[in-house]
C-alpha cells in the first residue's frame, strides 16, 4: 500500500514523514508541480505533492494535473487523498469545517482532462467520482477525532483565478452545490483514469458571496489555512496510519471506458 497526497502550504512540511527524502520525477506530460517529498507513516509508504509547487507559484489553471497523477502512479500509489481550501455556498457549512465531498460539478474550460487525448478514446465513468471506501474511512476518522464536517457536499469546480462573481454564486447554489474551489478537476477523473483511489478533504475557509460585505478575499483565505491545515494532518496521520483493505472498483475502472 503506498499513498499519495496532493496539497498546498503546510502539507508539504516533510516533518510529518518518517525517513523523508526528495524525489524528482519526470513524465510524458512534462514535470509535476513540485518535487515529490516521499517517507513513512506508521511503516506505510507516502509520498506528498505540492499542488501549487513549494512556494504557490502554480495557477489552478497552470497546474500539471496529468504529471502529478503520473507521478504519483509510477511511484506505485494506490490512494491519492487530496486537501484544498474552498468557499462555502450554503450557511449551515461554516468557515472552520472539513467537507468530503461525494460530488462535483466540473466548469473548467482550459486543462487537459484526460490521458487518453491521442489513439485511444476513453469515456471514463465518474459517476460516483470518489473512492467510497477511501471516504468512508476519512470520515470515520473525522468522527473518532470530533471534528467539524460534512460527510457529503457537490463540489462545483471553476476556472479561476478570479473568484465569482454575485450572479455566479447564486447560479451555483440553484445548481445544488455546497462548496466551490479551483482545484479538484481534472485531478479527481484522471486519478480514475489511472486506476487510484481518490478521495478529498476541503477545507472551508470563507463563504462565498454568501453575506454582504463579507466577499471572499485572498487575506481571508490565508487567516485560515494554518489551523484548518493542522486539523487535515491530524486527520491524514490517523487515516494513513490505520487504513484498511479498500473494497471498492476503483482499480478495474478502465475496464470498459476504453475504445
């Protein structure tokens, strides 16, 4: 069993390994969005990935999905937990709560979404885009450690960098979504793509267009990284270390997408 995370400031902090040591990786997609920090959590093997790179150079629309993925798969992933910061559509999910989405809504335009752009064709199946059992033991995690979350949320995923606008956020809170970021698709398909669980923690820092005069501001988010980061290790440590045989299709999953 080796785990891949894929995260911002404070998750690359190679602290949080045993044994940790570097590793650059190339693929046929060019580099990942940062060097690979790769050591132990209780004896199994992880391997964390800046998603923005080291110093949050990287745009969302610039980052490297498909190298990222690779990586993590030709390093011999089988899980991939993801951590993003997002901002809260509905007001029951506060500022300060872990979400684990079970769904998203993909408005992204300008990223390659797939590895299969040339030869092949591959209608990859998400319709349950998360990998059940990855979730569940990520959120009965949560629970053992009395975190603040939600166990469900429709993730709407935008372009960026910009944030919404009013009529933007309203639309989406029509739609049924619950949280919005910039930065789970195409990460989430094509991690199905190449066969490895997936699951996400979001982390809410603000709401967003939720209030009058309380619109998102990168200020804002930033107040709130460094303690919700915290709660993400904690949970990642205790999640990793005691992680259980996964029941679930997630590696047969190019079984019938291929044409």
């Amino acid at each position: 069993m080796k785990i891949g995370i894929i995260g911002g400031s404070g998750l690359d902090n190679p602290e949080i390994l045993q044994d940790f040591k570097e590793i650059e990786t190339e693929t046929p997609y060019g580099s990942p969005s940062s060097k690979i920090t790769a050591g132990k959590i209780n004896d199994i093997e992880v391997f964390i990935l800046a998603r923005h790179g080291r110093k949050h150079e990287i745009t969302p629309a610039n980052v490297n999905n498909r190298a990222n993925i690779y990586s993590l798969k030709k390093l011999g992933c089988t899980s991939i937990i993801s951590v993003n910061a997002v901002g809260s559509l509905k007001k029951a999910l506060k500022p300060g709560y872990l979400v684990f989405a079970d769904q998203f809504i993909d408005r992204t335009y300008a990223r390659k979404n797939t590895f299969y752009d040339k030869n092949k064709v591959c209608h990859i199946n998400v319709s349950e885009p998360f990998c059940p059992s990855l979730r569940e033991q990520l959120i009965s995690h949560a629970k053992k450690l009395e975190l603040n979350f939600s166990s469900k949320a429709v993730y709407v995923c935008i372009e960026g960098p910009r944030f919404s606008t009013k009529a933007e956020s309203a639309l989406y809170r029509k739609w049924g979504a619950d949280i919005i970021g910039m930065t789970l698709c195409p990460e989430a398909s094509l991690a199905r793509e190449a066969q490895i669980c997936y699951a996400n923690i979001s982390m809410i820092t603000d709401y967003d267009n939720l209030k009058a005069g309380e619109e998102v501001t990168v200020e804002q988010i930033f107040s709130r990284i460094d303690s919700m980061t915290e709660k993400s290790v904690s949970l990642l440590e205790k999640t990793i270390s005691m992680l259980g045989k996964k029941n679930c299709v997630c590696s047969k999953a190019l079984e019938q997408a291929l044409i």
